[in-house]
C-alpha cells in the first residue's frame, strides 16, 4: 500500500513537470475573503483529490489542504494558514482576512484516474487609502511669497496612492517655482501599507482669499478620494482706499455725517488719515464723523491709509439747505375789489419746487389778487421742497364788503295758496337778512360771500315787503310790492268770465257768416242750371230760348241777391 501511495506520488510529480499550465494573476482585497480559482475558474474535471499548495519565501513548497472525492477537505497547514483556508464547492481556494503577506503564488492540483493537472495563481492583495486630509496648514497667505500650504496625507494603500492638488476644483501641477509639490511614500513594516505624503509650497495673490484648497488620493481600486476643502487668508498691502458717506439720504444743514475710509489691503490698515477742509485729522479706526453740518461744509474730503498718503480716496460733500419768505403771513383783511401782492422769495443748494393749495385744494399756479372777489377768502398754504428738504408758509386771507342786495324776487307757491320772496345778497362779514313781514323763512348757505334768503307768506291785501341786509361794514335795503292773494282771484275770474263772454260772441258771428256763404252757393247753383238749360233750347212750353220778361227779372234779383 505505501509503495503505491509512493508510486502514484512520483507519478504526480512527473506529470506535474510536464502539466504546468500558464502563471495567472488575481487581485484579491486586503482584509476580505479571498477567492483563489482552480482550474481557471471552469468546473474542474472529475477526479480522486484536489490538493492546493503554496510557495513558501525561501521557495519551497507549503501544503494547505487536500480534498479527496466525497469527502470533507483536510488542512494540512500549520502556519498562519492553518485557521484562514477552505475549499469552496467549485474547487476554488479561500483564504480568509486577507494581508499583503498572501502575495504569493498558490497552486491547484487535480489528480483524475489517468492525469495530474496543476494549475498556479499569482495572488496580489490591494487596499484602497483612507480619506487623504490636509495637515500642518498655513496660519495665513503673502502675496506673492512662496509658502508651505500644507501636506496631504493618503493613508495605508496598496499599491501607494498618487496624490494630486485642486484651485477651486481645477487641478494644478508644480513648476518647480511659484508652486513646488514634493510627495514621499512610507511603508508599514507591520503591516507592508503605504501611506503618501504631499507637500505644496504655493505662492498667493490676492485672488486666493476665497479659493478652496482640495487634495485627491488616486488609486488602482478607485474612485478618487477628495479631501475636505480648505481656504486660506492673504496678507497683502493696501494699494486702494474708498471713501464713503455712511448717512443716509441727502444731507442738510443740523445733520451728523460720517466718513468712512475703506482699504483694500489684508489685514485693512489699522488707521487712516482724514483731510476736513484741509485739515489733516489722524484717527485709530476707519471713522470720522462731522457734528452739525452747514451749508459751508459743502466741499472736498479726502482720507489715506496711516504712513501710506500717497493711497488716496476722495469724495464731495453737498449739504443741502433751503430759505424761503413769503409777503403775506397770519390773517390778511382786504376790501372786495381791492388787489394785493402776493411775493416768494427762495433761495436753496439745488431746485426748488413750489406748489400751493387753498383750502387743501391744490392750486395749478400762484394766486393773484388783482381785484378781490369773495371767493378768494381762504387759508393758502405755500409748500417748498428741494433734495430732501421742505418747508411751508402760509396766510388767511379775509375778503369784507359792505352786503348789497343782488336780488329781490317774488314767486307763487306751487299749491298756488302762498307767495315765496327771495332775496339774494353779497357781503363780508355774514350779513344777517331781515324782512319787514313775518313768516315761514328759509336760509341758504354762506358761500363765497353770497347768501340767498326766502320767506313764505300768505297775504290778504297788498303790500309793500322790504329786505335788509346787514353787518358790521354796513347795510342795504330793497323793498318789493306783493298783491293779496284775494284781489288776484277775483282778477282771474272776472278775465275769465270776460274770455267766456267773447267766446259766444265769436261763434254767433261764425255761424252767420257760414249761412250767408251757404246760401250764397245754393243760389248761384241753381243760376247755373238755369242758364245751360236756356242755351240747351229744352223748354217744354215751345217758348223762345230767352224767356219771358217776368222770368228774366226774377232771375236778375236772384242773381243780386246772392251777390249781396
């Protein structure tokens, strides 16, 4: 029995001489399960074992384990394989928590009834670096100096990773000058890792206040690993300065303003000098502030960096400011169809606009009083405005007049039992109406110097009604006659009985005038008949055509009757 063990093992060993196929490679991940494939992968022929064996460093061969047909397989390793390899269902070799110490050659022997086949796999483990991160960063960026940035660090890969540097997302590579980048690699003796160190020198420009510094670590296994960004600040001189005015709105006379002195240098400078009218004014920040500004603070500023005056920033000051004077003011009492002047004077930084109003009622134009009237008593407002400045000015105007009665005016009722007199009045003060009869009153209301005033009254017998108008300027009187409301009754029946009478007369005249012109017609018909008879020669008597005497006389004063 051993002589044929030892027998078929020479035998395997010859054949394996002869059988060795091609040396393929695989990649297995560090720390995983790794599968080692036997017989390229494909399902393995049927045979009486499979044996997987290694090559040792010093270039011997180690055993691993051994799988006879229908049976479990057996581990014949004793170093640090002994607990960290299987055999999967389709023959292929598993080696458990993989380490960069598994690179090695492992080798699948199948063993059938009439061959021995042997099939050797190159394994290399990879693993993928940790998230690189930016270190030893700089506390700030000169412009225009080269300076150490930071260092990227990509940690514990295999194969080592390539470190690359980003501006803003875009890549940059060193030109051995204004940007140097110097990567190194270590490798852990416990454990073969590698981890990459990249160091970037970078010189800065202002433009890189606000740019994202990234790293990537590139590798085999990929994707690409970004680091987290990180910006930087950039020290440069100031070469710009701004002045700014910090009120709000135009200025004007009482006013506080502040000056503002802006430098575009980092770190700002820690002072400035302000010019005020040509006064130099050195202050510990970038404010200066002008106390109750005037008209003749209007002018040139200037401000300047502490030891830096040729950086200068300039700005011109306007303070607005508004006089303005009005004839007329309080309560202004004239005389209707007197006339009075009305004058504005103005005088202020910029345009001013004028608008008035009378009553609150705007007015498109200045008023003129060249000759008063009523109407134009009221309260006048002159407004003024100009950058931000406004003013009013303002008067009552108070038109008087003696009253004077425009119109006395009488009218009947509308039931026709009462009269109504009217009368209408112009004065200044309010006049106070009053009538020489007493009755029902009605007044209208005071506009504009007019007052319309009425009273109704039944009168029994004529009379003479007076209307006084009054104030304290003086008074006017009209009197009007009104007729008894009786008396025109009897008036109106007595023309009525009269149109009656006329009436009759009228139609008996007609009716004579008719008969006549009737009558008038019937006889000159008959004349007409009469006559064509004649010519005709149709008596019936055998007269002569002309008649008798006695008929001819008879015809001629019908004739002259009718004419009549």
């Amino acid at each position: 029995m051993h002589s044929t063990v030892c027998c078929v093992g020479a035998f395997v060993l010859s054949v394996t001489l002869l059988q060795v196929s091609g040396l393929e490679t695989i990649v297995g991940l560090y720390g995983e399960t790794i599968e080692v494939p036997c017989y390229g992968g494909a399902p393995a022929p049927v045979s009486l074992f499979i044996k997987w064996k290694y090559d040792k460093d010093d270039g011997s061969a180690g055993d691993l384990l051994i799988k006879k047909k229908d049976e479990q397989a057996s581990i014949l390793a004793t170093d640090q394989y002994k607990d960290r390899v299987n055999i999967s269902g389709n023959a292929s070799l598993l080696i458990a928590q993989g380490t960069l110490q598994d690179q090695k050659t492992f080798t699948c022997m199948v063993v059938t009834e009439s061959d021995v086949l042997t099939y050797p796999v190159n394994l290399l483990v990879h693993k993928k670096p940790s998230q690189p991160t930016i270190t030893d960063t700089a506390e700030d960026l000169e412009n225009g100096k080269l300076t150490t940035l930071g260092k990227c660090i990509a940690k514990d890969a295999n194969p080592a990773a390539n470190i690359t540097w980003s501006r803003n997302g875009k890549v940059f590579a060193g030109d051995g000058k204004m940007i140097i980048i110097t990567s190194t690699v270590e490798v852990d003796e416990a454990t073969g890792l590698s981890t990459t160190t990249s160091q970037l020198q970078y010189t800065a420009s202002r433009g890189d206040m606000a740019a994202k510094f990234t790293c990537r670590a590139q590798h085999i296994l990929g994707p690409d690993q970004e680091s987290k960004p990180n910006t930087f600040s950039v020290r440069y001189p100031t070469e710009k300065v701004s002045l700014q005015v910090l009120s709000k709105g135009p200025l004007k006379e009482g006013d506080n303003v502040t000056l503002k002195c802006k430098g575009d240098g980092n770190p700002p400078p820690a002072g400035y000098n302000f010019y005020i009218k040509g006064k130099k004014v050195t202050v510990n920040s970038d404010t200066y502030t002008l106390v109750d500004v005037t008209r003749e603070t209007t002018g040139d500023y200037k401000c300047s960096p502490i030891g830096e005056d040729s950086v200068v920033a300039s700005e011109n000051l306007t303070v607005s400011f508004l006089d303005v004077s009005l004839s007329l003011s309080g309560t202004v009492v004239r005389k209707v169809g007197e006339s009075v002047a009305v004058t504005v004077q103005k005088n202020a930084s910029g345009e001013v606009k004028v608008t008035w109003t009378k009553d609150d009622d705007k007015l498109g134009k200045q008023p003129r009083f060249d000759k008063l009237k009523y109407a134009d008593s009221g309260n006048y407002v002159c407004e003024f405005s100009t950058a931000g400045l406004s003013q009013r000015r303002s008067f009552k105007l108070v038109v008087e007049g003696v009253p004077v009665i425009r119109k006395l005016d009488k009218q009947r009722g509308e039931d026709g039992k009462h009269k109504v007199l009217i009368c209408e009045a112009e004065g200044s003060p309010k006049p106070s109406v009053l009538w020489s009869i007493n009755g029902t009153s009605e007044e209208s209301a005071y506009v504009n110097g007019k007052i319309t005033h009425k009273i109704v009254m039944v009168p029994t017998e004529n009379l003479t009604v007076s209307c006084t108008v009054s104030n304290d300027l003086g008074q006017d009187v009209k009197v009007i006659n009104v007729s008894s409301l009786f008396k025109e009754e009897e008036k109106i029946m007595e023309r009525q009985d009269q149109t009656d009478d006329s009436g009759d007369q009228a139609k008996l005249i007609v009716g004579i005038v008719v008969g006549l012109l009737l009558a008038a017609v019937v006889v000159g018909l008959v004349y007409w008949i009469y006559t064509k008879k004649s010519k005709q020669g149709t008596w019936k008597t055998g007269e002569k055509e002309a008649g008798t005497s006695e008929e001819s006389k008879k015809l001629e004063e019908n004739n002259h009757k009718a004419e009549v």
